[in-house]
C-alpha cells in the first residue's frame, strides 16, 4: 500500500510541476505582451505628438455625382440567376 500512496504522491507532485511550470510560462510571455503593449502605445503617442496636423482636413471643393443602381431583380438577371 505505501508503494502506491509513493507512486500516486511522486505522480501529483510531477503534475503539479509541470502546471506550475506551465503558469509560469503563459505569466512570463503575458508580462512580454504587456511590455510590447505599452512601448506599441508610446509610440503612438510619440507619432501623434510629431504629426500633430493629421487629422485636420480642410475640403476645397465639393462635387455630386449620381449613379443608378439597378434593382435587385436587375442584379439577378446580369449574374445569370434568373432568365
């Protein structure tokens, strides 16, 4: 019996391990992704700050331009769904 309590023990304490090494991974690359996150954002803020006239369009002219769009039977017909 204390042969298996033995082996069943070993084997628990291997998995958990092996989860705590696994946790400790997904921890490790999520703390990277973190860090690219905010240096990603720094940069946004740096380019904004460069570039402070970007979103700032002015429209000279203005032209209106009328298309005919065909009806949905039209559509049919050119496609080839109906004949």
């Amino acid at each position: 019996m204390d042969g298996r309590v033995t082996d069943l023990d070993t084997r628990t304490t291997q998995g958990m391990n092996g989860l705590k090494g696994n946790v400790q991974n997904v921890d490790q690359k999520a703390g990277q992704a973190q860090t690219v996150s905010h240096s990603r954002g720094r940069d946004v803020v740096i380019l904004d700050q460069e570039v402070p006239e970007q979103n700032h369009f002015t429209m000279t002219a203005e032209k209106v331009r009328s298309i005919q769009i065909p009806t949905a039977p039209n559509w049919m017909e050119v496609y080839g769904c109906i004949g």
